[in-house]
C-alpha cells in the first residue's frame, strides 16, 4: 500500500487542525455552560498604560500583580507561561497583563527576557503606578484576597472582553479559595483548574460570534 504523501499529510493538518483544537475548548473537567461572572466591571488599566492598545476591554486577559519584588514571585509568570500562555497565544485578543509598583521596571524586563526564552512574549504586558494605582486596581476586582506590602498577590484573574471578572461559586471552589482567583504558585491548580477555565470563556467568545454572524 502506497504511504500517504507529504502534501496530503499537510493538507489533512490544516483541514482537521482547527476543528481538533476547537473540540479541544469544548471538552475538559469543567462543565460550566458558561463560566460565572464573580464581579462586574472591574476597572481598566488605562491609567496605568502608556500605550492607548494596552487595556482589558475588548481582550481576554489574565491579570496579575507579582509586587516589587517579583522576581521573587516568578516562579508564577513561569507556570502561567507554561500552562495558560503557550496554549492560547494564537487566539486573537488574549493578553497577560501584570501590574506592579513604579521602581519594578527594569526587574520586569528581566523577567520578560526569562520568559521569552521559549515562547514569543509579545501578549505579555508590564503596566507601572504608584501603590495607590496598583490598591485601586486591585481593590476593583472585589474578591476576599489583599495584596502584601510589596503590592504582590498569588493570585490570577480572568477578565473577559466585557471587564467581567470570571471565576467559580460552587461550594467547593470556596473552600479551595478559587472563587475569584487562581493561586499561581501552585502548578497544579493552574493546570487543573485554570487552563480548563480559561477553555470555557475562549468557547464563550467563538460561539458569540458564530452566533453574531448567523444573526447578521
């Protein structure tokens, strides 16, 4: 029997790779038919941006505060990488934006050197304020958690397009502390629970607009 071509392999790649990955959104342990809105309207990073692009609405972002000393904390930026970034990169409108404390700027550069290492960081996004910029932003997010003296918190957050803040309500979210966040120190709740999240507001997004196009 004749081996396929390598045309033929191409071509069953581009045909089937984009229905696989799409079936790959829809499927995981999370079977939320939509992932809960925990807070409504959080604020924009605006304020904290030189640049008109960088903003949350019209994006899907993971949001995070790694603090003055975030190299201390990089070890986060590394799992979120390795388990969020890399998987969603391609999708257009999704962003990592982290927020620190002025005086964080040239460790937030080197951070940014360690995790472009293996990946294209260019949906990786540093925003610098004062410490009452950096407490009003967080503050905005309304979760039970509170930033250390050096503006860090452990936690990811999913904002999606619209600055809803995403998250879990079951009862065992609450006990586990994954309400509003996802602790980023632990790799296994960012692959168990965050990737799967991050999944359903992606579905959420392409079936909004297969739906707009129809209705057009």
């Amino acid at each position: 029997m004749a081996k396929p071509g390598k045309n033929t392999i191409v071509l069953s790649l581009l045909f089937f790779g984009p229905l696989v990955f799409y079936l790959f959104l829809l499927t995981g342990t999370n079977n939320f038919a939509k992932l809960p809105v925990v807070t409504e309207k959080v604020s924009d990073v605006t304020s904290l941006s030189d640049q008109d692009s960088i903003r949350l609405e019209n994006s899907i972002s993971v949001l995070c505060f790694l603090g003055s000393d975030l190299l201390n904390h990089k070890t986060n930026a590394l799992n979120l990488n390795e388990k969020i970034y890399k998987h969603f990169y391609g999708f257009k409108g999704f962003q990592f934006v982290v927020v620190l404390p002025e005086g964080a700027e040239a460790d937030a550069r080197q951070l940014k050197k360690e995790l472009g290492a293996t990946y294209n960081v260019d949906k990786w996004h540093f925003l610098f304020g004062d410490r009452e910029a950096v407490q009003k932003m967080f503050a905005s997010l309304e979760t039970s958690y509170e930033l250390d003296e050096n503006m860090y918190s452990p936690y990811a957050f999913i904002i999606d397009r619209e600055l809803n803040l995403r998250g879990r309500n079951d009862e065992e979210a609450k006990e586990e502390g994954l309400l509003y966040g996802y602790n980023a120190e632990s790799v296994a709740t960012v692959h168990q629970e965050m990737v799967d999240d991050v999944k359903v507001v992606m579905a959420e997004y392409r079936l909004a607009l297969k739906k707009n196009k129809r209705e057009i």
